[in-house]
C-alpha cells in the first residue's frame, strides 16, 4: 500500500474521496459520448454500428474480455522471475520480496 | 555533389566522426546530422535514381518517390530527437551506433534495388546490436547475440530470395513483388521477421527491453518500420497480409496485459500497432497505403515518446517493472504528463496523432469489407487502451504510492520528450500537414461526429471497464514473473533437446561431433583450394557472390557460437 514518507504533505490523489470523484466524473462522461448518439446522424457501414452505444458496449465488453482471458493466460504462461537460466541478475533497485524465484521448470 | 549523396550517409559518415571529436563538439555534430539529413533529403527531386556499376551489375543505390519519403522523413526526425534524449550518454559506442543504425535504416528506405536494400538491411543489423550489447551485462550480452542471430539471419533469407528472384526474372529491382514464387517468398519471410510477425516476434521482446534506456528509443523507431515499408514496396494487396496483421494487433496485447517489465510491455503494444500497419499494407488500396504510411509516421513519435518516459524512469529509479513503481508523479510531473501524451496518442483520443492516422486503416478495412478484420481491429484497439492508455502510465506514475521520490528526468530528456509531446498533439490537430507528404491522392477526414464519438465511447468505456475491475478487485496484480512465449522453443525446448542426446545418445552425439570435424576439415580443405591464385577467388570478386560469403560467414559464425553456449 502507499509507501508515503512520513512528513510528506499528502497529495489530491491521496485522498481516496478524490480518487471516488474521478471515477464518477469518469461514470457521468460515458453517459454524455453515450447521450450523444441521439444528437448526429451516424455513419455505419453495417447494421450493428449504427445502433445507440455500439462502440460504448463493445469497448466495455472488449475491455473485460481481454483481461479475463489474459488471466487465463497467466495460469498457462507464468514462470519465476528467473525462469531461463540467462534471466536479468537481480537488480539492486528492486525490493526484496518473497520471491520464490525459483527455475520452475 | 550533393546529389550524388545517398540519403542516409550523412548520419552513417558523420556518426564515424563524432568519437573523434571533443564531446561538446560531437554533440553539435550529432544534433545537426539529421537536420542537415533532412533538409538535403527534401531537395532531392522527386523520381531521382542515382546508380552504380559494380562488378557487372547495375545497382539502384538510390530511389526518391513518395513512398520512400515518407519514410526517409520519419527516420530522420526520429533520429533527431533520439539524439537529443541520448545527449547525456557519455558512451560513444552508443552514439556511433546509434548513428549508423539510424543512417543505414534511412538509405535502405532508398534503396532502389534488392542487393542495396540487403546491404544495408545487414548494417542496421550490426550497428543496432551495439545498443543492447551497451547495458553491458551477461544479460544483455546473451540477448545480443540472439538478436544478431535472427537479424543476420532475416538478411540471409533476403539476399537468398534477391538471388532466385534474379535467377527466374533476371531482375533485382525492388518493386511490387507479390509472392509470385520462391525468390518472393524468402523476400517475404525476411521483411516478416523484422517486422515481427506472429511466431517470428520474440526477438522484440527479448531484445528492446535488454537495451541501455536511451538505446531503446533508437530502437524501437527503425527496424520495424523499416520492414513495414519493404513490405508496402514489395507485397501491398497480398491478401495473407490482412490475415497476418490483424493476428498481430490482437494476440500480443494478451501478453501486454500480464507484462510486469513496462519496457516489454511496450514492446508488445509495439507489435500490436506494427498489426494495423500490416492490415493497410494487405488491403492494398491507395486509402490504405496512406493509413500504413500516416501510422508509421505517427506511431514512431508516440512509441519514441512512451519508451523516453519509460527510459526516464529506468534512468532514475533503476528499475522498470511495475511492482517496484508507483506515484512517481509525485516527483516526475513532467515526465508524467508527456507520458500521458503518448499514452493518449497510441489509444488514438482525438486531438492526438493516433486518431488521425490509425482509423484510415480501418475505414479502408470496412470499406473493402473486410469485416472480420475490422472487428479485431476494433477489438485491439479497445486493447491499446489497456496496455498503453493506461498501464503505461498507471503503474509507474500514480497506483499505490511506492515511496520513490525519483528526481524528474535530465533536461535534454525532458526536451526530447516535449519536442515529440509537440508533434503528437500537432498531427493530431493539424493532420493536413501529414496528409500532405502522403505517398497516394486519396482523400481523408478524421474529424467527422460519428468518429469522434464512437472513438470516445470505445476509449470511454474501456477506461470505465478498468475503473470497475480496479475498484472491484477483478484486475489483476502485477506480478513478478517471465512469461512464456514462443521463444520458449529455442530458449528452453532446443537447448533441452541438445541435453538430452548429448546424454542418453553417447554413441549419436560422437558421430555427431565426427561429422562436425569432417566438416570443418572440409571447409578448410575447400578454402584453400578457392583462395589459391588460381581459385575462384583468385578472379576479381562479384558483389553478388561476395555479399554471398559474406553474409554466410557471419551467419556460420553465429550459428557456432550459439552452438557453443548452447552444448557448453
């Protein structure tokens, strides 16, 4: 969690309140691009396009869509840290951690 | 007598004087090569072609049309804000490397012939690798070698093609090629593993993030684009390539995603954009060529722009994995911010370059009827803004506070990266400019409602899907880890091959080194017998069959000292 050097006045972000209204303004700016559709005549090449909040549904479901299936891949595809036996020497900049690293073959 | 001057040589000779220099000096020098570059490319008459008689042949050293201006434009603005984010370096290697690479990537994009593009597509080989070789680590010394490897390699395959072609057709021209016989193909599958198509792409990830921070920026501006072009020269309306392109802008944003080196998931989203360029080329229409061309143009700033922001970083903290990250905006804000730029260029926002260029690919792809692809396209697109909008940014700058208090980048950093934030918002708000250089007569408008608004709804609401994950704890961590990809088989399979009949096959293995022996001996025998005065290499020697040797004693070379390190 944050690591904030004591003494350190903190920040707007720091504040989770603030990073709530982000979100929000987020949330009430999607709802405005999805508003807008009522306001143009959209070009669409095909019948799918041209309905209302196309592209927001699409974005949204391509968004969850990439990253489950990539946390699927994670079960397939991940290794230690030093899984090949020429893997970077371990670097002095990163912290210690509990790393098994292991060559989990 | 300028012109009589490749374009690309100015940087390649001027690059060889620069050590010899005192450092201030050699700093102006590097600063004013591209710009002198440039200038002397753009008086170049368009339909120029200078050539060369040598050993019988008449090469076409130099072409000038549209397309490779475009090109050659690019290559040297890229070059010139490398040098400004390199100015700091103190290691000459680097600058003379980066130089040459950034010279020899130039004058291929002029080549007018197959055996030139082959000469210098081996010198953006060579003098790149001294970039990664300069982090000067085992590491990066191992990763070297296997890019040198596959990049000699690629040349190889093109020169072996250069010579069928020549053999069936009698032509070393390097025009519309198709894949029209065996000589195309070689031709194809070389252009492919510099442009990293799928399978053929590890040598990308492997390689980029292994490089010095400066080193990368040099990098990830020639090569592949490099590639891109010889593609658009060679094969534009070869249907596989639209197959090709949208596998590529889809299949290595999965990695992106699970990626904890930032670098390397830089070079995914890298490969992911190399995709559309691919699709463009592979619809083959005047729209299309323009959208490969206006991408290439547009994707060399901001890809420049996000590794400077990532080298920034790696330069201050020492690290670049995104566990060790977070809140660095507190102490980088500028960094930060050009950061962003970049960030929101690549997703394409409007107002930045990506929009501008990215979706002239994709209207040809849907005016073609394409419409598979476009869907893919559509969907990696959603993608970028994972990999690249957000994670780029997010976890180095802001997440959780991770107590560094980095200092913010050195000036001539943060310079380049203004300079390159600059042209992003510029081609974004004026894309006429960049339409205006562009190779085809094909009309194009960015800026209508339903683009804008569309393209805001995607943005929109793949940010909003990355809100609710994060604030529901569904989006993953970033973990320390390696991820297995296709570079398993030589990395980990091969190497475990060779184990294993090394020792369960005794008997195999000793015939095997025997049969090794015989040939080495045989070799030698051979050159002795060729090099005497009245063997072949007593005559004088043709280009042709002197590049031949040439590139197939480099690649013997290689090939044993991978052997070497992969059986000791």
């Amino acid at each position: 969690m944050s690591k904030r050097p004591e003494g350190e006045a903190p920040r707007w972000l720091d504040d989770r309140k603030n990073v709530d209204k982000v979100f929000y303004a987020l949330v009430a700016v999607c709802a405005l691009v999805v508003l807008a559709d009522l306001f143009y005549e959209k070009k669409a090449h095909f019948e799918l396009e041209g309905w209302i909040g196309f592209h927001a549904g699409f974005g949204f479901l391509a968004y969850v869509g990439l990253i489950t299936l990539s946390k699927g891949l994670r079960k397939l595809v991940m290794r230690g840290e030093r899984y090949y036996p020429d893997a970077p020497e371990p670097n002095p900049a990163d912290a210690e951690v509990d790393d098994e690293g292991g060559r989990d073959a | 007598m300028l012109e009589q001057l490749p374009p690309g040589m100015l940087l390649m000779l001027g690059g060889l004087l620069v050590p010899l220099l005192p450092r201030r000096l050699g700093q102006a020098l590097m600063l004013a090569l591209p710009l002198a570059g440039l200038a002397h490319l753009w008086m170049l008459p368009q339909g120029l072609v200078m050539t060369m008689e040598l050993g019988g042949y008449v090469l076409d050293v130099v072409r000038v049309d549209k397309l490779s201006r475009v090109w050659g434009t690019i290559f040297h603005i890229a070059a010139f804000l490398s040098v400004i984010y390199a100015l700091h370096v103190d290691d000459k290697v680097q600058h003379v490397a980066g130089l040459i690479y950034a010279g020899s990537a130039i004058a291929a994009a002029f080549a007018g012939d197959l055996v030139t593009l082959f000469f210098y597509w081996e010198i953006t080989a060579i003098s790149s690798v001294f970039l990664i070789l300069a982090s000067r680590t085992a590491h990066a010394y191992s990763v070297g070698l296997r890019y040198l490897v596959i990049q000699v390699g690629s040349g190889v395959l093109l020169l072996a093609g250069t010579i069928v072609h020549y053999h069936q057709t009698g032509s070393i021209g390097f025009d519309h090629l198709g894949l029209t016989g065996p000589g195309p193909w070689l031709i194809f599958i070389a252009f492919g593993i510099k442009a990293a198509f799928p399978l053929l792409h590890n040598w990308l990830q492997d390689a980029y993030p292994a490089a010095t921070p400066t080193g990368t920026v040099f990098l990830s501006a020639f090569t592949t684009k490099l590639a891109i072009y010889a593609l658009a020269r060679g094969f534009s309306g070869t249907d596989m390539l639209i197959t090709i392109g949208a596998i590529m802008t889809a299949f290595p944003i999965f990695f992106a995603v699970i990626e904890n080196d930032l670098r390397r998931v830089l070079a995914y989203s890298l490969n992911n954009q190399l995709g559309f360029m691919v699709v463009g080329i592979g619809i083959g229409t005047e729209l299309s060529i323009n959208g490969t061309a206006a991408h290439a143009f547009a994707h060399i700033l901001y890809k420049a722009l996000l590794f400077m922001a990532m080298g920034a970083v790696l330069h201050r903290v020492g690290t670049i994995k995104a566990t060790e990250l977070g809140g660095l905006y507190k102490s980088m804000p500028l960094t930060t911010a050009f950061c962003i730029v970049g960030s929101m260029s690549i997703s394409a926002f409007p107002l930045l370059s990506g929009f501008v260029t990215k979706s002239m690919i994709m209207t040809a792809a849907i005016e073609e009827h394409h419409t598979w692809a476009f869907m893919v396209l559509l969907f990696a697109s959603a993608g970028v803004m994972d990999h690249s909008g957000i994670k780029i940014p997010f976890f180095s700058f802001f997440a959780h506070d991770s107590g560094k208090r980095p200092k913010e980048a050195p000036a001539n950093m943060l310079l380049a990266m203004a300079l390159t934030a600059f042209a992003c918002i510029f081609i974004g708000v004026y894309p006429s400019a960049l339409y205006a250089i562009l190779p085809n007569d094909a009309p194009y408008n960015a800026y209508d409602a339903t683009h804008v608004v569309t393209q805001l709804q995607l943005l929109l609401f793949a940010a909003l899907a990355f809100g609710v994950m994060l604030r529901t704890g569904v989006y993953p961590a970033e973990v320390r880890s390696t991820n297995l990809d296709f570079d398993w088989t030589y990395r980990r399979a091969l190497p475990w091959l060779v184990a294993v009949i090394r020792k369960h096959g005794g008997r195999v293995w000793q015939e095997q080194k025997d049969l090794g022996l015989w040939a080495a001996r045989g070799v030698i025998g051979l050159t002795r017998r060729e090099y005497s005065p009245e063997g072949t290499f007593g005559e004088p020697w043709l280009i042709g069959r002197a590049a031949v040797w040439t590139a197939f004693v480099l690649v013997a070379f290689l090939l044993l000292e991978m052997w070497l390190r992969v059986s000791g």
